[in-house]
DNA sequence: CCGTCGTTGAACTT
DNA sequence: AAGTTCAACGACGG
C-alpha cells in the first residue's frame, strides 16, 4: 500500500482519449453543465466495481464512463479498480471449494491484467459488507464516481439500491451499464409488459424488435493511478448510524467473521486471498479460472469453424471423457470472457463456413447461439419472477407436492438451515444418496461424482441427475438439487440454475412429464463403454461393458470377477426404477390436474398438500396398482434392463 | 376453440 | 440411421 501512495504522487494525467480507442456503437457524450468552476469539477475520482466482469475487454460500463468522460470531464485524477468480498452473498451461496478457487484465480488474474497496463494499478481487494464498504470508501478516498456493470438478478438488486441511495445522499455519481448478458433483462420484460420470458421463442420474438446486440467493446490502452489508498483497518472503529444502525457492529463484535480485516494481512493490504489464507483445503477441479484462460479457450473454439457452425447441444455426449462441449461456461459466469465477443466471434466464423460451403450448419436453439439465448431468457424470468429459486411464492412454478421441500415458519419466513425431515426417511436417504453418488446406479453415481471433483458437468448430465432427483424416481424437490448445484458448480448462474432446474423438474418452463431419463439405456446411446463411470467409479472398472451401467444384473461370478460386489464394494440400487418412474408421473398427473403454482393462496396456507394427498389416493391408487402390476409383468416377462442391452447388442 | 409447436425420451419400425 | 408412435402438457396464434 505504501508503495502505490508514494508512486501516485507522481502520477502522469493521462488524456482519456488514449485511455481507449474510439466505439462508433457506444452512446454518445453528455454535455458539461459545470463550466464555472471547471477546474475543481474537472477531477473526479472513480471506483470500478467488478462484480460480474472479470476482464478488461468489452467492459460496457469502463466504456461508458471514459466516453463520458471525453467531453465532460476530460481527467480521472484516481482509478480504482475493486473487488468486494460480501460476506452476505457467501452465507447466501454455500460456495464450494472449487468455485471458490476459480474465482481466486480469476480476480487474481484481473489483478495482474491492470498491473501489465499500469504498475502502480492492482485490483484492489476489499472484504465486508458492499454497503459499509462504500460508505467507507467515498469518504476515505473522496470518490465522485462509481461505475459497474448494471446486474439483474434479484440479491445484486437490492444490494445495488441501497449504493445508489447512499450515494445520492452524498453527492456521488454511479454509472451502470448492462452488459452481462446479450440484452438487458429489464428492457426485454418492459418490451414483454412486465412479464417474464417463459419460452425461447418469446424471448426472440421480443428481441428481434430491439436494437441489434452490441458489437464486443474495446479494450483500455493505458489505466490511470490509484490515490493514496491508506485505510484504517476496520476491528474496533465505529463506522456511525445509518437508518439507525450501528454500521459495523458486526465485525466489532465478532458476528461477521466471513473476513477478519477490511483490507487483508496487513503486510498486503488489499490483496487476494488463497485457499489456505481462507482456512480451505486446496481445490480438486483440473478448470482453472482468469481471463487469460478464459480467451484461451475461446480463440480455441473459434479455430474450429466446423465445430461452431454444427454445435448442437442435444446431440453432444454427456458421457464422454474430454468435454464434447466449449467449456466456456465458468468463463461466462465470471465475465472472464465478454459475451459480446463469444456472440460475435461466433457469427464471424459461422458466416465464413457458410460462405466456404460448408455443410451440416445448426439453427437455433440447438446451436451455439440458441444456448447464449437460453441464458438470457432464463435471465430475464428470473429478473421478473419474484422468488424464483424456491417453489413457495413462485408465480410459474407449478406446485408439486416434492419430498424435503423448503420449510417456514408461521409468518411465511424460510426455515434455515432447513432442518431434516424425520417423517420422510426415506426422501432423506435418497437425497444423501443422491448427493454423495452412491445410488447404485452407475451413470447417476458418475455424474455426481465428477459434478463435486470437478464442479463441471456435461448439461445433459445435469438433466439426467436433474431429473432422476426430481420427477424421474426420487420425488424429491428440485431445490434440493439446485442448492447442492449452487455449492459445486463453478458456473453456477443465479438465473439459469433455478430456472433449469424448474424445467426438468416439470415445475416451469418444461411440461412433458412422461419423458424419463432411462438411467441404464440413455447413457448407452453415446457410449456404450462406460468410461465416465469407470474413472468416476473406479470400483466398478471392471466390469464388462455389458453391466457397466446395471452390474447389480450381473451374475456373481461376473461380479467376482470384478473384484466387486454389488451391495457390498459398491451399492445396490437403492429404488426401482421402472416402478418409481410410474409413480412419480402419475403423482406429476395429480399435480397438474390440480394446476396450482407456488404463489397460489393454498399453497401459501399450506392446504395444498393435503388437496394433492385426496387426489393421489382417488387416483393414485389405482395408478399405484397398476404400476405394480407392471412390474409384475416385467419381472414375469424378465424385461430388465439387461434383457433389453441385451436384445439391442444382438441386433 | 382448435391446431401447431416445443432444445435435448423411449421403444419400436423401416 | 432415420422415422413413427406412445401419451398427452402448455404456450401461442389464429
């Protein structure tokens, strides 16, 4: 810290014209309303909040302000470039091990991009409270703006709300930009009349009437220097009363020990963190995090022009070992890659191959484009949905009456943590079972292993994970899964997280119930070996290909000679699949028969399960006989799983 | 009200 | 390998 104050005293001024190349696209200059005293109202000093852009390129909101700056004020006096540790996002998000270490590597990264194009500059790296941290920071540091890149999802709201009001109250200017994704939300839901977008279709219908996606923006050429950055360490100060509360009582007192120190060790203010600083063992996943990696990976995808033009999602194996899909994901979510420069990069190549002749292009939605659409679609429902991630409260998400649901109290106020259901042993058994990949279905068990070593898994993986948790087998709510996604995906997305999760679950988006996931003969359909289980579930290496996705059906002399068996070295399955199958979708039946979402009156009273429970036992008996009677059958016939790999390897 | 369509199923037929 | 049927929902456009 030392060092940069002693630097920025002498600090060259650098025209802002040379900060950045000039952007035909970008929004025009507002005029300067402040000639009188044009000397003192020509410096400003400005705080970039990086929160969902870790990168220096195609950052609309550096851009709008350097812009801006160009006519209005023509010089930054301080920069600086932060990023902010909230402790209440963290408690919010059980983030695990693997998302924490990307996004060490990534701010890390960004630290050593600014200091390539400026010595004295680093991201500066605060932990605490966004609001205390600002109240803080405009008065230390005399800030007089503060920018960031504008973001829709509904905790980063709030907490942008508050900012914007403090900082009016002081006298200081924010500027946000959209950027995050390729349409602001909130001006595709007021295009829509305030209602969210539910279906691809809609959501283009929408945008197609819009202005064009913005082209990637360019990068700064130089950044300016930071100011004297001194800041008392925050333990036994008193912050004063905001709306009559003490500001930082919380550290004080020792209740908020997310972080113990605003700016850090005290030998390295402002510096970031590692896992083992944060008290964490190191991370297990082979994906690494940074903008470098990031348009690594991107000028990598974009050299396989083929590759681009014929992606399709659906058709992409969940099943095989090297991803058979960009991977850019992580990089998305962090915004270590600009999405107008995935977006673009991607049209560019595609418009080539067509041009070159080439053959087999994909259309959306299933192409690369669709998937960035699908992002932002599900960005938009989100930004318009109040409660979007749990069932109660949610206007379009259909009320299922799951196991291990969400609990609350009497005032409607969410239970947490959720304590465990002892009622439903069963629901609580397979939901650990599930967690820990120890179903004694191999493809599920696989998946979820390589879902908590890596924190990626292919997105057809996540359906048939999804699927068998929720409407498949289990019965079991999908925001379970979707916490247990939260903690272990690196790229988790607060918008499309929830909103997948509503879709496989048949809760929104998705109605097609009686589509199920087979867990032995959907894995088969891209590989045929099982190498994902046999490196995930290594007990289970080997097994002949035959039973590598069913080896309870294995004979035990073929279980022996494995050298495992099954309900000892690895699980028996713990349901039947057929027969769990059969259930769920007539209870799913029920339920949309009922047709009752989440924001629906009875289910606010909590009488809706007792509705469900009159209709599963009108009709769910007779569905539940004969679903029995099937298995029965089955069995009489012998049309197991294996009979069936069986008839189709013969053919 | 009806017909059509919907990112990613499974089992069967040709 | 590609097409059909199964059983059947909701959004949307007419």
């Amino acid at each position: 810290m030392k060092k940069s104050n002693s630097k920025s005293t002498k600090k060259p001024e650098i025209p802002l014209t040379s900060l950045i190349k000039p952007d035909l696209t970008s929004p025009k200059s507002l005029k300067s309303n402040s000639i009188g005293k044009e000397k003192e109202e020509n410096k400003i000093n400005v705080i970039y909040w990086h929160r969902t852009d870790l990168r220096l390129k195609d950052l609309p909101a550096l851009n709008k302000l350097l812009n801006k700056n160009e006519n209005e004020i023509k010089k930054i006096n301080n920069f600086w470039p932060i990023w902010c540790f909230d402790p209440n996002y963290l408690y919010k998000h059980r983030v695990g091990l693997n998302r924490w270490n990307f996004l060490l590597e990534s701010i890390n990264n960004l630290s050593l991009e600014y200091k390539k194009l400026n010595k004295n500059q680093k991201l500066w790296v605060l932990r605490g409270k966004p609001f205390l941290i600002f109240k803080k920071l405009i008065k230390d540091w005399k800030i007089t703006h503060i920018v960031w890149e504008k973001d829709s999802n509904a905790y980063s709201k709030i907490r942008d709300e508050k900012i914007i009001t403090l900082a009016k109250e002081l006298g200081v200017e924010i500027i946000t930009t959209p950027g995050r994704h390729l349409y602001d939300p909130d001006e595709v839901i007021k295009a829509n009349k305030g209602k969210p977008t539910m279906t691809l279709h809609q959501w283009q219908s929408i945008t197609s009437k819009m202005k064009d996606i913005d082209k990637p923006f360019p990068a700064p050429e130089s950044i300016p220097d930071p100011g004297p950055s001194d800041l008392k360490d925050h333990h036994e100060e008193n912050w004063g009363e905001y709306e009559g509360i003490d500001l930082n009582a919380d550290v004080r007192t020792g209740k908020d020990t997310c972080f113990d120190s605003l700016t850090g060790p005290s030998d390295d203010p402002f510096s970031v963190p590692t896992m083992e600083q944060l008290g964490f063992p190191p991370a297990t996943t082979t994906i690494h995090g940074g903008t470098i990696e990031g348009y690594r990976r991107l000028k990598l995808f974009l050299s396989d022009p083929e590759k681009v033009s014929t992606f399709s999602k659906p058709h992409s194996a969940p099943t095989s070992l090297e991803p058979s899909t960009t991977l850019l994901s992580p990089y998305i979510k962090f915004g270590c890659i600009g999405i107008r420069e995935l977006w673009w990069g991607c049209k560019e190549v595609v418009e080539k191959w067509r041009k070159n002749g080439g053959k087999g292009e994909t259309k959306e939605p299933e192409n690369m484009f669709g998937q960035l659409q699908f992002r932002d679609m599900y960005a938009c429902a989100e930004a318009a949905i109040p409660n979007f991630e749990r069932i109660r409260g949610n206007s379009i998400c259909k009320y299922i009456d799951w196991s291990l649901q969400n609990q609350y109290d009497k005032n409607g106020n969410e239970i947490l943590p959720r304590p465990k259901d002892e009622k439903d042993e069963q629901a609580e058994k397979r939901f650990e079972a599930w967690k820990k990949g120890e179903t004694g279905f191999p493809w599920i068990d696989a998946c979820m292993r390589q879902l908590k070593y890596e924190g990626w898994i292919h997105h057809l993986a996540r359906h048939s994970v999804a699927c068998f948790l929720t409407r498949g087998q289990c019965y079991i709510s999908w925001e379970r899964g979707m916490e247990v996604f939260d903690e272990w995906l690196i790229d988790w997305d607060p918008a499309s997280n929830p909103g997948n999760w509503m879709w496989l679950s048949a809760s929104a988006f998705y109605s097609q119930y009686f589509r199920v996931y087979g867990l032995v003969s959907w894995p088969q359909k891209t590989d045929k070996t099982g190498e994902l289980v046999r490196k995930y579930c290594p007990e289970l290496k080997d097994f002949p290909d035959k039973y590598i996705y069913c080896p309870h059906l294995a004979p035990l002399t073929i279980q022996e000679k494995s050298n495992c068996i099954i309900g000892k070295n690895y699980p028996f399955p713990i349901l039947n699949e057929q027969l769990e199958k059969e259930l769920c979708i007539s209870k799913l039946k029920d339920s949309y028969k009922l047709n009752f979402n989440g924001n629906h009156l009875e289910v606010l009273n909590g009488n809706v399960n007792k509705k469900l429970k009159e209709l599963h036992e009108n009709n769910g008996n007779t569905h539940f006989k004969k679903s029995e009677e099937n298995e029965k059958k089955r069995k009489a016939k012998g049309e197991g799983a294996l009979d069936k790999f069986i008839k189709r390897e013969k053919k």
